[in-house]
C-alpha cells in the first residue's frame, strides 16, 4: 500500500493541511508524496464534506479515507464504546490490513485504531473493546453482532468510509451496511469508495450521501499503462506443469483458482517442486489464513494461491506477477484478481491460463474487461518464462469472428442481404414442412 515517492507531479503531503505528526509519521515509511485518488479525495474530505470516489484497485485508496479520519479525530478523545470513525469493508483480510497501514499512523496521533471481524473468537474482541477506540475497523457480520450485545453503539460515529462498496454489496451485504449506516447520525460525515458505482451502490449513495463531493479517477476498464497481460494456453494435462515453469522463473506470484480444494491442490504440487507456496480461502481459520499471509508477506512463501474470496483482500506490495489458473466467471472479478499487480504504478504482469478449448472465452472475458493480451502456447513459450520474456513474445488475440447477426448489422442500404437472409429462411421452411407433417 505505500506509494512511490519523488513525484515531481503530485503535490507532497505536506501541501494538504494534514497534521504535522501525520506527516513525518508518512516520512518516515517512505510515503512522501500523493497518489491521484489521495490528492483529489483529501482535500475535500478535510473540508467535511461526503465523498463518493472511484479509483482503480491499488491507486492508493486505503491512505485516501484513513488520512482525513485521523486528521478528523486528532486532539478529540473516544469514550469506551463510542468510536468515533467507522470504517465498513467486505473482508477479514481487508480489514486486518487496513489495520496495519492505520494504526502506526493513528498512534503518531494519540489515537487508537480496533479491528472487528469474524473468524476469530469474539471475545477476545470484546476484551479489545474495553478500552476507548478511536477508529473501529469492521466487517457487517461481527460489527452486527457486537451491537446486539451491546458492546458498542454508534452514535458517536463523526466519519463513516464504507471501502470497496461494491464488493460488500457483491457479497450481499447491502441491507446490513444500509442498516449500519442508519444507525449513525445523520449529520456525520461519509466516504464511499468503490471500483463501481451502479447497482446497490447506488442505491446507498442515494439514501446515504445524497449531497457529496464526487471524484472518478478512472473507470472499471483494465487499461493500466504498467500492467501486462498475457494469454498462456495449454493442453488440460500440461496445464500443471506449465504453471511450475512459470513460478519457477518468477517469484512473488499470487495465483488465483477457482475452488478451495484447488488452491490447496495447487500449493502443494508447487511447493513439492521446489516452488515454496502457501494457499488462502475460505476452508482455512482465521489463524492458518493470517499466517499464510504473513508467510507470502515476509518472503518465506514465493507465491500464495487464493481464491476469488480473498481477491481484494491481498494487498502486499512488490507483486510482479497474477496468474489466473482458473479464469473467473466475469470481468469484474478478472480486473479484481488483476489488481493485486501494478500497484500504485508499479510495473506488472498478469497471466491468464487456458486450454485451446478456452481461448474463446478467455478473449470474450479479457475484451469485456477492456484489456488487450498476448497469447502464447506453452510448447513454444520462452524458456525461463520470466515476465520480460514473456512481454516480447506470442501473438495478438485471435481476431473475434463476425456472428450472423454482426453480418446482417454490415449490410449494405439496399438490404439485398437482408433479403437473401428470408429467402433462405423461408427456403428451410418449406423443407422442414414434410417433417412437421410427419410429426404430426
């Protein structure tokens, strides 16, 4: 999540009226200058007014809403069970790692920071809560339940940020938030970030952020100019052992399955062929699934493999490479996955693994998602398999074939193709009229 410093572009922190503390607290993690989504967002949030934002996964979002949160909440003070900002998000992954960008900066404050998610015991939550929180950072589920119990209330709340809204509406969580959010005061101030805002996530900016400030940096379309993406296809039974070749020439991979027993099948064959990995979903406790991510995170794992569960959940920063074992069923998902490379500008690659059967829809997918890729068979692919290798290699997509409905839309005004098209309809009619008949 840090971002590169030494723009010449992009103002530094210093120039946003943050506090002082905050800013040195940056300095001293190499976080000296804004991303476009935290210079557009910042200043207006300063301000207090409500923001809804698009920005494209890794531009910079998590220091976007957490730097106006804590400029907020600076000099104030928190009574037990009374936070005074709430920050909403879809995962537990998420939100353990909001908490490790959030909390040294809210300490260079006075303030403190809480996670709240399921998976854990809750009491162990509870005891946390004992203590005055500043800033709770909450997934729907446990905060719901912590509520119930009476743990907390949220009348308190100064600044709501709901983060990655519509993973959270995606997720069905959208009659939670919208209760959740009823539940702090009106007047408060609210942040929506998200990477689309259609749908349900229109309708909670409708009830809940009727007047805001609006900042769409970019849209959902995967043309990042730091990020690559390539076609790699195999033979169902070579599939495997092309994708040891590709980790093997390129550490600091995530792969993404689309089952559990996958991305656990896939660890293991990895890590028996030398390639140390480490898997992520949802079979596994909140224990096994932090310290897998720990592992990848240290560099004691080489690649983590993870299903779509755990997609906007992995945020670590120097991923070269995101393979796409399995494609994902929508485009959506495939920039989501995408999205754990080319981070806040840095350079990536992106593969996407298919049999010759697959390609097809592979190109459906990657052009619905607005992306361009190099294809590559992998009998023929460059040996070691490094991403460089790879950017100068393989062959455009194959051009997509024009359906008959494409042909009949190129017509020419006359329409003596259209009328060509009835005479041979009404010509298989007349055909098939004998075997109605027979039928009948």
């Amino acid at each position: 999540m840090n971002q590169p410093s030494g723009s010449t572009v992009l103002p530094s922190f210093s120039t946003l009226n943050l506090p002082t503390a905050l800013v040195e607290a940056l300095a001293q993690q190499q976080i000296v200058s804004p991303t476009a989504v935290q210079s557009a967002v910042i200043p207006d949030a300063l301000e207090g007014r409500n923001i809804l934002g698009r920005a494209r996964t890794g531009s910079g979002k998590t220091l976007a809403f957490g730097l106006p949160v804590l400029a907020r909440l600076a000099g104030g003070t928190s009574r037990r069970g009374r936070p005074r900002a709430l920050i909403i998000l879809p995962t537990r992954e998420l939100a353990t790692q909001v908490r490790t960008v959030i909390e040294p900066l809210a300490a260079s404050l006075g303030l403190r920071a809480v996670a709240v998610y399921g998976g854990v015991p809750i009491n162990h939550q509870i005891r946390d809560l004992q203590r005055p929180a500043d800033v709770l950072i909450a997934t729907p589920g446990r905060l719901g339940d912590l509520l119930d119990r009476k743990v907390l209330t949220l009348d308190a709340i100064e600044l709501t940020v709901l983060d990655e809204a519509d993973h959270l509406c995606d997720l069905g969580f959208y009659k939670p938030v919208d209760a959740l959010l009823g539940k702090t005061p009106r007047e408060s101030q609210r942040l929506l970030l998200s990477a689309t805002l259609d749908g349900d996530v229109d309708r909670l900016v409708q009830r809940h952020l009727p007047r805001h400030s609006r900042h769409e940096l970019d849209d959902l379309q995967g043309k990042s100019p730091t990020m690559e993406h390539h076609v790699l296809v195999a033979t169902p039974e070579a599939r495997a052992e092309a994708l040891v070749a590709l980790m093997e020439a390129n550490p600091r991979s995530i792969v993404f399955t689309r089952t559990r027993r996958g991305a656990s099948r896939i660890a293991r064959q990895l890590t028996a062929k030398g390639v140390e990995s480490v898997d992520l979903h949802g079979d596994l406790d909140q224990r096994r699934r932090e310290r897998n991510l720990a592992k990848f995170t240290r560099g004691d794992a080489d690649v983590i493999v993870a299903t779509d569960v755990a997609a906007r959940g992995i945020h670590v920063d120097g991923i070269e490479l995101v393979v796409h074992y399995d494609a994902p069923a929508e485009h959506k998902a495939y920039l989501h996955r995408s999205g754990r490379t080319a981070r806040a500008g840095q350079k990536g690659t992106v593969v996407t693994m298919t049999t010759p059967e697959g390609v097809k829809s592979v190109v459906a997918l990657q052009r619905k998602a607005g992306v361009e890729a190099r294809h590559h068979d992998a009998r023929t692919a460059p040996s070691p398999m490094t991403t460089d290798a790879l950017s100068g290699a393989g062959v455009e997509a194959p051009a997509e074939r024009p359906t008959r409905s494409n042909r009949s839309s190129g017509s020419n005004p006359s329409g003596s193709n259209g009328q060509r098209g009835n005479n041979r309809n009404r010509n298989r009619n007349r055909r098939r009229r004998p075997a109605v008949a027979a039928a009948r």
